[in-house]
C-alpha cells in the first residue's frame, strides 16, 4: 500500500509542476511577468534498519540502512523575481524599472504591485496599467492631459515641462513577502510594509520582458511529464496486484 501513496503523491505533485510550467509559458510574453517554481518537500522520513543475525550467535542485529520518505508533497510556489531582460518600445507611455521595485496599483481588491508599465491614459485622464487599473503617484491617482509625459530616472511625470507627479515605486523587504494574484498583478503579505525604493530607476520608452526562460522551462516540462508518466505506471502495476490478491484471496474463501 506504501508504494501505492507514494506513486499518488509523485502523480499529484507533478500536475502541479505541470501546471505551474503552462503558466509560465503562457506568459512569456507578459511584459513584467515573474516565473513561478515549485517546491516540493517529503514527509515524513523514517530510518530503515535492517536485520541480520552474527555468526555463531542467534541474536539479531538491527543496523541502520539510512532515510527513505514515505511520500512526497508540494511546499510552497514561490516568485523568482529576478529582472528580465528590456526592450525598447519608443512609446512614452511604456515604462522599465531596473531595481528591485514596483509600480503601485489601485484595484477593487485593494493595493497591488506590479512590473509591467505597459501604461495608458483612460477616457477620464488617469494614467492606467493594461487592465485599467489606475497606477498610482506619491499623490495619489495621476491625471494627464494626452499621452505623451516625459518621465525622468527619479519616476518624477512631466507635461510640456511642468512637473505632474511621481510614480510610486515600492519595494518590500524581504522580497518574498509578495505573490502572484490575477492580472499580472502581485498582492504583499499581510503586515509587509512598502517603502520607496529609491534606488529603482525608470526607463521611459522601454518594456521590461517576462523572466522565463523558454529552454528551461521545456525541459522541465518533459521531466515533470516523464515523472508523472512513471508514477502512473507505478500506481496501475499497484493496483492490478492488489486487484489480483483481491480477487484470489476471495476465491479461496
């Protein structure tokens, strides 16, 4: 039955690879985007002994083989925020930050962060991310006349050489006091406190590009198949001879 779990266990963690894998080349393209990894963790680990009688004695002897886990799960999916590689746009409402902050956005659901300053301006003159979520400055919500600001490294917004406002760029410490909620959008921790990263400088003109390694993530998407695919077999050999016992133990009855 122990191999029974533990091939279910490899089965289940592996679709949550698998999953997790799609996502990121889903949005291999998403200016911003973050890749996600799995981390998966065993429990609990018991020491295997094995048992053996001396020479010329007919006492036992139990020595310790080492650890075996009796079954495998998934601890946690973490952000790797790592920069992406820039491409450059020209368009004045498309903005890069290099540094470890982000853009300030106000949605329905509250505060949330987010790399990708693909930017807009809305019928009503606030200054929007992709979704319409107006994208906040020291001020709050920022109004623009047209869409053609002029945004210095600072994040300081100009039109026609009078300054407007400045973005609100923010960062977290630790760095993984933020995950992944919809939209391309990252929600901080509860009891994190954001503070200016002053050392984030914004690229006017620019787009930072998603993290994901394409090579990678293929290859880890034939291992994390390959691995569900043995568990599978693993878990059908399992259960046809318990199937089998099943069906013989009860015929000898």
């Amino acid at each position: 039955m122990r191999g029974l779990y533990n091939a279910a266990g490899s089965m289940l963690v592996n679709q949550v690879r698998l999953e997790n894998i799609s996502n990121n080349l889903a949005n291999i393209n998403t200016p911003g985007y973050k890749r996600s990894e799995v981390v998966a963790v065993t429990f609990p680990e018991i020491l295997l002994y094995r048992t053996e009688k001396m020479a010329g004695s007919r006492k036992a002897v139990a020595s310790p083989v080492g650890l075996a886990a009796e079954n495998i799960a998934v601890e946690e999916t973490y952000l790797v925020n790592i920069s992406g590689s820039l491409s450059t746009t020209g368009r004045e409402l498309d903005l890069a930050l290099q540094g470890p902050g982000f853009f300030a956005v106000e949605t329905p659901q509250g505060m949330r962060y987010t790399r990708d300053g693909h930017l807009q301006v809305n019928a009503d003159g606030i200054l929007v991310n992709f979704q319409g979520f107006p994208v906040l400055g020291d001020s709050g919500r920022i109004t623009l006349r047209g869409e053609h600001p002029v945004v210095d490294g600072s994040g300081n917004i100009y039109e026609e050489g009078v300054w407007v406002d400045r973005l609100q760029i923010l960062g977290f410490v630790p760095e993984n006091s933020l995950w992944k909620d919809e939209y391309n959008l990252l929600q901080a921790a509860e009891g994190a406190i954001p503070l200016r990263s002053e050392e984030t400088e914004v690229l006017q003109g620019c787009l930072e590009e998603s993290n994901v390694d394409l090579m990678r993530q293929m290859t880890d998407l034939v291992k994390a198949r390959r691995s569900y695919e043995a568990a599978q077999k693993i878990f059908q050999t399992y259960d046809r001879l318990l199937s089998r016992a099943a069906n013989e133990l009860g015929s000898l009855g």
